[in-house]
C-alpha cells in the first residue's frame, strides 16, 4: 500500500511537470511566431510589392520616400522642385491607363510589347512618374531610370504618424497615433479605476458588515463575467450621448469614454483580487498594532497595506492588463480613428481594436498582415514592461516595509 502510494505520488508530480513544461513551451512558441511574423514586415520595400516607381532619365531626383510618394499620389506635392528636380508639374501615371493609350493589337499578343509602350510613355514626358508592375518595366529603354526601393524601417514603423495600411502605391506603416491612443485610453482608466477600487477592497475587508460584504462581493465578481461586448452596447447607447452633450462635442466617442468603459471593466478585477490580499492578512498582525496603540485606520494603511502589497500589485497589474488589452468595447466607444490624440474629448484608435478590425480583411503574409503581427509584438512588450516594473516596485516596498 505505501509503494503504491509513492508510485502515485511520483506518477501525479511527472504529470504535473509535463504539464508546466508543455504550458511554457507553448507560450514560448506563440512568442517566437509572433515576433517572427511581425518582424517580417521590415523585408518588405516601401512601396507595394511587385511594383516600382519609373521616372524620365533627366529627372534629378533620385530618391523619395514612402512620405513623399503618397504625397504625389495623393496630389498634395505637385511640382518637381519641392522634391529636389526641375521646376515643373509632377504627371503621375498609373499601369491601367497604359489601356486607354494603345489597342490590345498594339501592345501585342499576351501583352509581349507593354514593357517597350510604358517605356514610350515614360521617354516622352520629363515630369512623369510611372507606377508599373515590375514584370512590365521597360528595362531595355535608356530613356526610363527605375527608382530604387528602401525596405520599411523601424523608425518609420514607431515614429510614422500615419497609418494607412492600404494606401496605393505607398502604404504608411506609422503606429505611433496607435501606441499614444492605446496608452492614452489605458493610463487615464487605471487613474480612475485604481483608486476606486482599492477604495472599495479596503471598505469590503476592513469595514463593511458581513451581511453587506456577502451582498456587495457576488455582485462585483458578476461585473467581471459580462461580456466586453455587453460594456460597449452600454457605452454607446447611454455613455456616449452623455458625454456629447455635457462636453457639447461634436462627437461623443472619444478617448474619455473608452477610459470610463475600461475603468468600469478593470473595477471588478482589482477589487476582487486587492481584497482577498487583504484579508489574507493575519489576524495577529491586526491585534498585535491595535494593542501597541494604532487606530483602525492606522493598521489599514500601516499593516494591512503593506502586509496585501503583493497581492495589491498582482491587483494593479492584472487591472492594466484587462485596460490595455481589451478591444471590444473600446472599439465600440473610442471612434476609432487613427490620429494623434491631443485630448480625452477626441476620438482615439488603440492597438488591440486596430488588429480586430483589420486582421480578417488583410492577406495572410502581406505586409498589412505582418504589420498587424508587430502591433501584437508592441502590446505584448508594452504589457511586460508594465508588470516587470510593478513587480520591481513592490518588491521595493515590501524591502523598506522589512
């Protein structure tokens, strides 16, 4: 009987050490294709893949940017010389008027003579610049200089103030309005939701009764199971109106009322985990400070706090998790738009509603979909550095404390 006690014993710890170890691979798995699917993105040229950017052979000019080349396709530069070439209107050609110009006769069967017609086009005008296929580019022409194609660079990825994915033939890869709209959203909820909610864990712990305590803690712990999708109904059909017409703005989804919502949905999760830190606390310690003296609110903020530090920062931490990490909702009352945020009355667009929105219209492997990867990679550090640094205050704390 006691051999078959041991086998078990070690037959039940093998389990449990199979088990922790496939958990941490996996995770370490879905890190390193994360990191290795984002990372892709910066293989990738500027322009879209598969095509290039053909000017006259006196052109000057010898190099743009992606910036300046959505810039002149987008008609806002529109002469040479801001660009560095001749004082001239910028002409922009596009592959499919080539179809416009010469008959399917003329260009030949399979289309053999597209390469030496776009090169005619591009021979005949100085100020013209092609976008063409790259299996089209009339390479054989001396007349026609093929613009060379930087890949995307990090600077431009974290520092870029545009994100337009899709744009044609430049796509802007500039997440900084995300990463600002998704702090921005996050940092002011857990202002809001950090001191009410361990204004609320210290009343259930320290001073509520015990029949309100059996009353107030289910229901706090059912906010936790809503739906985030629920919280955004309710955000926008009764938040959003609210806030539109006490601010007079012009739209209600904004920056604030996504932080309202997040700082609504993180309440349930500090509370939850901040009391029973502080519960946990022995009742020793409690009798130990009152008989040395101390009043009720002097063992709260002297023992009890101190003592729940740990629990109190797992509390922290997994409430600007939940804020930082949450789509739904935030998709549901932020408006949803990709500019740089200057106020919490303007409308933001985080990471997280970024990737849920545009992850299932963007081909697998394309740079929209490696680029929606890195934004994942962005979120995951911005969360670890979050929680590295509170654990490393809270062990701070707990030092002086001993």
């Amino acid at each position: 009987m006691k051999r078959l006690r041991h086998i078990t014993e070690h037959l039940v710890q093998g389990i449990l050490t199979l088990s922790g170890s496939i958990t941490g691979l996996v995770i370490l798995l879905i890190v390193i294709f994360l990191f290795k699917e984002g990372f892709g993105l910066f293989r990738n040229p500027e322009i879209e893949k598969g095509y290039a950017l053909c000017l006259h052979i006196s052109n000057p000019v010898e190099r743009l940017h992606s910036k300046q080349i959505k810039l002149i396709f987008d008609s806002e530069i529109t002469n040479w010389q801001d660009l560095g070439g001749n004082d001239c209107e910028i002409r922009i050609f596009r592959f499919d008027e080539i179809f416009s110009l010469y008959s399917d006769d003329e260009l030949g069967e399979d289309y053999a003579l597209l390469p030496q017609k776009l090169g005619e086009v591009v021979e005949q005008d100085s100020a013209i610049i092609a976008f063409l296929p790259e299996k089209y580019l009339p390479v054989n022409n001396r007349y026609v200089k093929t613009l060379p194609t930087a890949s995307i660079s990090p600077v431009d990825f974290l520092q870029g103030r545009e994100w337009m994915p899709t744009s044609t033939p430049a796509p802007q890869f500039g997440t900084l309005p995300l990463i600002l709209g998704t702090l921005w959203v996050s940092i002011f909820a857990i202002l809001i939701a950090l001191p009410l909610g361990l204004g609320v864990a210290i009343y259930l712990s320290e001073l509520a009764g015990e029949r309100m305590r059996k009353l107030l803690k289910p229901t706090i712990e059912l906010l936790a199971g809503i739906p985030s999708v629920v919280y955004g109904f309710f955000g926008l059909a009764a938040l959003v109106p609210l806030l539109q017409k006490t601010f007079q703005l012009q739209v209600g989804e904004s920056a604030l009322a996504g932080s309202l919502i997040l700082s609504i949905m993180a309440l349930p999760t500090i509370i939850t985990i901040a009391e029973d830190a502080m519960r946990n606390t022995p009742q020793a310690m409690r009798e130990a400070s009152l008989a040395l003296g101390a009043t009720h609110w002097q063992t709260i903020y002297k023992v009890i706090i101190p003592y729940a530090a740990s629990g109190i920062s797992a509390a922290i931490v997994l409430g600007i998790g939940r804020a930082i990490g949450e789509t739904m909702a935030v998709l549901m009352v932020t408006g949803n738009a990709a500019i740089m945020p200057h106020s919490l009355f303007e409308p933001v667009r985080t990471i997280p509603a970024t990737i849920a929105a545009e992850l299932g219209e963007a081909p697998a492997g394309g740079t929209h979909y490696q680029s929606l990867f890195l934004l994942g990679c962005i979120l995951f550090l911005i969360t670890m550095i979050i929680s590295v640094s509170t654990e490393i205050i809270s062990r701070k704390q707990q030092s002086k404390g001993m």
